[in-house]
C-alpha cells in the first residue's frame, strides 16, 4: 500500500510540474505573438492540462495495474 501510495503522489507531483511548465510556455506564446498576457487563458489551459495529465497518468496506473495482476496470475 506504501508503494502505491508514493506511486501515486509522485505522479500529482508530475502533474503539477507539468501544468506549470504547460501554464509558462502559454505565457510565453500570448506574450510573443500578441504583446499581451491573458489571464482567463491561463486558467483555461491550465485545466485542460491537468484533465489530460490525469487521463494519462491514469491510463498509466491502469496499465501497470493489469500487468502487475497478470504476472501474479502466471
């Protein structure tokens, strides 16, 4: 259970790291090609970065799930 446990809290770290890397990088653009920066596209893109990190870091823990249950099994 310990195991998972740090599994799993070291993928919400990644998550975090990674929409704050994805909210920094958007920055970058709106200031580049616009000259400004907008607020209400941050938040927007920073949920749509934790609903897909979830998904796939989810999608991830499946998977491991699966295998780890059929090697068991064999």
């Amino acid at each position: 259970m310990k195991k998972y446990l740090a599994n799993v809290l070291w993928e919400i770290e990644l998550i975090a790291a990674l929409a704050v890397v994805l909210t920094i990088i958007k920055g970058g653009i709106d200031l580049f090609q616009t000259g400004h920066l907008f607020w209400t596209t941050y938040l927007i893109t920073f949920l749509r970065g934790m609903g897909g990190s979830v998904i796939f870091f989810g999608g991830l823990e499946l998977i491991q799930a699966l295998y780890d249950r059929h090697r068991n099994q064999s």
